[in-house]
C-alpha cells in the first residue's frame, strides 16, 4: 500500500514547525505496517493513529450474496484484504451503512473470513441511526471510538458516502479507485475530494 496520491508522504527527513520536530519517514506501508506515522495534510503534520475502513466493496464483497441474509451471506474479502489487514498495527476500526445489520451482524460476518479480531470498532448506521455521509454518522462513530478527527485515516471505495462524509468531518480519507472495488451505489459525486488515492489496498 504505497501508492499515494494527492496527499503527501514525508521523505525521510526532519522538518521543523511551530509546533516542533517531526518526522517523515513514512511510506503508507510504513504507516500501516510500523503502526504510527506522521503524514503532511494541508501543509501541517497529522499522525495518524486509527485506521477505520468502510466495509462493503472495502473489506468485504457484498456484492457476492448481496441479496441474502447478512446472517448466510457469503463472507468474500476483497482483493488484498487478507495480505494487508493481519499485518497492520494501527487499531482499526469499520465504519458501514447497513440496510438493518447491526455491530454484532456486521462482526459476525466479518468472523466467517475470520477478520473480526482484527477490528477494534464496529459501527453500522443501523445502530447510530444515521448514514454515511451524514455527519451525525461520523461524529457519533468518532465517540463511539473515541477518536478526533485529526486521530483517523478513513479507507473507503465510494465519493458518495465515504469520502464526502470524511471530507465534512474533516477527518483524512483514501479513496480505492481500482474498478474491483467500484460499487453500483456510488455516483462519483463531484464534490467529495479524497486526501490520497490508491488503485489497490496491496499499494
């Protein structure tokens, strides 16, 4: 996971600001896979220190079953989800509007790839009433997990819902672009500009 765009990644140099040293080592594998890092987001260091992802088309294929119960859906991880996830070191967290599937649906499903012990948090809008990319949705799964804005990168495939809402939270985003993870909700909304993007989650 290395190809970041738009966004910028530090060189492996100290730099000074008004609020101290700080440094740029990092290449997004670096940031995921050392658990800590400091990227340059609107020319000011952010260290990251949760990685949230959206669920369907992101982390699971919900377009294998999409008609079945969540409860014998089939659980399908999309490309590169079982390379990348289990070396991570961030706390992770999902983030996903659900028809009527609640957390302990969503974990469930997540337990039958056998990736829901990789996920600290797990917030549906079934359960905090609103969908991406209502802002109450994410100010509510900030508290859920008890984060800032400022604390969270947020890995999504859709403009609609997850970056839009990322963007008016202010929260940094990645935006998978490669056509596997494309969704026939998204309408590529004009407006939701993500911080980076990557065409694959093995970048």
């Amino acid at each position: 996971m290395e190809g970041w765009r738009q966004g910028r990644l530090g060189s492996k140099e100290d730099h000074s600001t008004t609020k101290g040293n700080y440094k740029t080592d990092l290449t997004l594998t670096g940031l995921l896979m050392k658990g800590l890092g400091t990227i340059i987001w609107q020319n000011r260091p952010v260290t990251i220190k949760v990685l949230i992802f959206d669920l369907g088309r992101t982390i699971l294929d919900e377009e294998a079953g999409r008609d079945v119960d969540i409860h014998f859906r089939p659980a399908i991880p999309m490309s590169g989800v079982l390379e990348v996830i289990p070396k991570i070191r961030l706390p992770m967290g999902v983030w996903a509007n659900t028809h009527d599937a609640t957390a302990d649906d969503v974990k469930l499903w997540l337990s039958r790839a056998n990736l829901d012990q990789h996920f600290r948090w797990i917030v549906t809008s079934s359960d905090v009433g609103y969908r991406k990319p209502d802002q109450r949705f994410f100010a509510l799964a900030l508290q859920q997990c008890g984060c800032k804005p400022e604390d969270v990168l947020f890995i999504g495939n859709q403009l609609n819902s997850d970056i839009k809402g990322a963007n008016i939270c202010g929260i940094c985003s990645v935006l998978l672009t490669g056509p596997a993870y494309r969704s026939i909700d998204d309408d590529l909304d004009p407006v939701a500009k993500p911080t980076f993007k990557i065409e694959h989650l093995r970048e």
